[in-house]
C-alpha cells in the first residue's frame, strides 16, 4: 500500500507472522484434504483459501510537489480462508476471514518485512465475506457480505479486496436455438466498506451482460452516494466519501486460441456524469477529468505446471473517473498507508506469469505509472508466489 502519508503503526507481532505462515505451510502440505472434501465425498462443508508472498520493489518516484521518494523494498503476505456451507440444493452460506489491516478496504497484505526500516503497518484479521447465496434455474441472489456481485474483467473500477454488504441478484438466459450466446442481467444495493469493520455511503448499480464462447460485452451504470452526514464518511481519502459518483463502464473482452494457448484481448471504458460545483474542494479542480480507458492483451495460462502468461495492460485513467477508494491499488504507491489514490493516473503493467501446479504459479509485474494532472510518477516491480487450495 502506499506510504506517502504515514501515521505511526505497530509492526505484526511475531505470533501473527509465525501463525500465518505456520498456516500456509500446513495447508501447502494437506494438500487436497483441505481444498474441499474435509468431511468426506458427501459432505456440505468445504473449506478452501490462498496464500501469496510477494516481494515488492518501488523506485525512481516523484511526489505531486516534484520532491524524490525513498526507493522501497518490502517482503508481504497474504493469508484467506473459507467456509462454505450447502445448505441446500438451492442455499449456501459461507464466510471467509482474511489478513489485512482494519483500516484498509483495498487491501489483505501484510508487510513482515521492509528492508528500508519503514513502518510495516497493521497486521490484523477480518472477516471479509458473510452471506447467504440461493440459485434456483437461471436466478440468484444473495444478501451479506461478499464479493463485488458485476462481471469484471479486471480491477481498474473495483478491487478485488473491497468487499461490499448488500443485496444482489441476477439471472440469465440463452438467446438463440443454439443457446450460445448467453444474456446476463445483475442488479444490486450495497453499502461501502471504510476500511474491514465500518461502512458508509451506498452504490446502487445495474448491468447487463453479453457473452459468448469467444467474446463478453458488458454495460453498468453505478451510483455512489455518498455518506456525507457520516463521520466514518470523512476518512475517505480526497473527498471519496462525501463526493457522489455517477459512472458508466462499457467492458469487452475477446477471446482465441493462438498456437494453443488462450490469447484475450480487453478494452474498458469508464465515464463519470456527474456535475461537480466549487463547493466540492477536491472534485472541482478535477471536475472535467471524468474519463478512463484501459487496454489489455494476455497470451497463455498457468493453469498446469509448466503454463506460463505473458500480458501487457495500458490505463488512463483521470481523476474523478472511478471512486478511487474501492479501485485497484497495485499500479502506484500514492495515498496512505491504509489506501491508495488510484486514478489520476497513466502507465503499463507487463506481467510474466508462470505455473507451478497443484494451484500454485508465480507472478512478475512492472509497473511504469506517472499522474496525469501533476509531477508525480512512480516505477514498481512485484514478484508473487500463490497458493490456491
């Protein structure tokens, strides 16, 4: 996470870290005993998490007012586990605990080590997900806490991390005799994580997706309105969570084989509607940077040892674009070190991807990122190790 504003924080203690990876290690080696069938092949309760360790790399970065930041070497860690409980055919509960800060909605990593002696935050655990989820035929719903309920392709308008309580409910159909093509609607009413244990402000939002085997479409609008007479509302960074939103997103992805590996190419655009007056000190300098464009091509898989991915994404993404508080945080270090200011923004991400089997790979990503409205610029480099189980 970013660190440009810090506050004083109290490292993890060494019976955190110790657990975490006591608990990773265990889970690596029970293998497939824990991935599912804990009670058996009949049973209705499954347990189910990752790992990941990533040493992380900023350097050759510029603050807004032109001054250097110190380059940054952290080693960090993430630790999810699930439950989920098949009530029924048509009932699931489930939950899920994960690693993090309390004060951070956009992220579960931990820093166990930073090699140039910087805070290395909070290291506590939430529970990030608590639902009930029913299906029934070509209909779904589910009331709770739980991941964000819209098809996306990445997460440049939603991290994945941000996890919001609601309701949400959909359903589908096939189009055509063939039934190949496939028409999904998804609609949900949700309140705003402010870091794991608070909330505040609401998004209502609609979407209406189009897929087939070899190409998805989708168009959202999603409103954000704001918590303006909440406290908790006030510790949103730049405003986020006094400000309305009000934003469009049109996603296409499409899909091939080429020489025998998936090749998918993405384009997503982003527009927020809504008029900011003076009275907005942070949406009115930026009142006409509403846009955001992200372009992505991804050859290969890692689904099997020896799988490897190469990618390469582009985004340009302004300032009121996204309600930035609950998107991506891994392309720059600006914010706090609870959350990051993600937009304002223009760069690459080049990622190598390689599969290690038995749910594990490696991921490399570079990130070369400058603002878009300021001096300020940054350059990282991450290396991920991941567990699924």
């Amino acid at each position: 996470m970013a660190m440009d504003q810090e506050r004083p924080l109290g490292g993890p203690s060494p019976l955190a870290i110790a657990a975490i990876v006591l608990a990773g290690g265990l889970v690596h080696l029970a293998g497939p005993v824990c991935a599912g069938t804990l009670l058996g092949d009949d049973a209705k309760v499954e347990l189910g998490g990752d790992f990941r360790a990533r040493l992380e790399q900023d350097f050759d970065s510029q603050r807004a007012d032109g001054r250097e930041r110190d380059d940054r070497l952290r080693l960090r860690i993430r630790a999810r586990l699930g439950l989920t409980w098949k009530v029924t055919d048509a009932l699931t509960f489930g939950t899920r605990l994960r690693s993090g800060s309390d004060d951070s909605q956009q992220s579960a990593h931990i820093t166990v080590v930073d090699f140039d002696d910087n805070d290395t935050g909070d290291a506590d655990f939430n529970l990030d997900k608590w639902y009930l989820h029913a299906r029934k035929d070509n209909r779904w719903a589910w009331v709770g806490r739980s991941s964000f309920p819209f098809w996306k392709p990445n997460e440049f308008f939603w991290d994945d991390d941000a996890t919001p309580a609601g309701v949400a409910g959909g359903l589908s159909r096939a189009l055509g005799d063939s039934g190949e093509t496939k028409l999904d609607f998804r609609l949900a009413y949700l309140t705003l994580p402010v870091g794991m244990q608070e909330f505040s402000g609401n998004l209502a939002g609609a979407q209406l997706v189009v897929a087939k085997q070899a190409f998805t479409l989708a168009a959202g609008l999603f409103d954000f309105d704001s918590g303006v007479s909440d406290p908790d509302a006030a510790t949103l960074r730049q405003g986020n969570g006094l400000r309305d939103y009000r934003i469009w997103v049109i996603n296409a992805q499409g899909r091939r084989t080429a020489r025998g590996c998936p090749l998918v190419l993405g384009l997503d655009f982003m527009h927020n509607d809504r008029d900011y007056e003076v009275a907005d000190p942070f949406g009115f300098a930026n009142r006409d940077e509403t846009d955001a464009l992200v372009a992505s091509i991804a050859w290969g898989q890692t689904e099997a040892r020896g799988d490897w991915l190469v990618g390469i994404y582009y985004a340009h993404i302004e300032a009121l674009a996204v309600n930035a508080s609950f998107a991506q945080d891994d392309w720059v270090r600006w914010g706090s070190s609870a959350e990051t200011d993600s937009s304002d923004l223009e760069g690459f991400e080049l990622r190598y991807a390689r599969g290690l089997g038995a749910g594990q790979n490696l991921v490399a990503r570079l990130y070369l990122v400058e603002a878009i409205t300021s001096p300020q610029d940054g350059n990282r480099f991450r290396l991920d190790y991941n567990l699924k189980f």
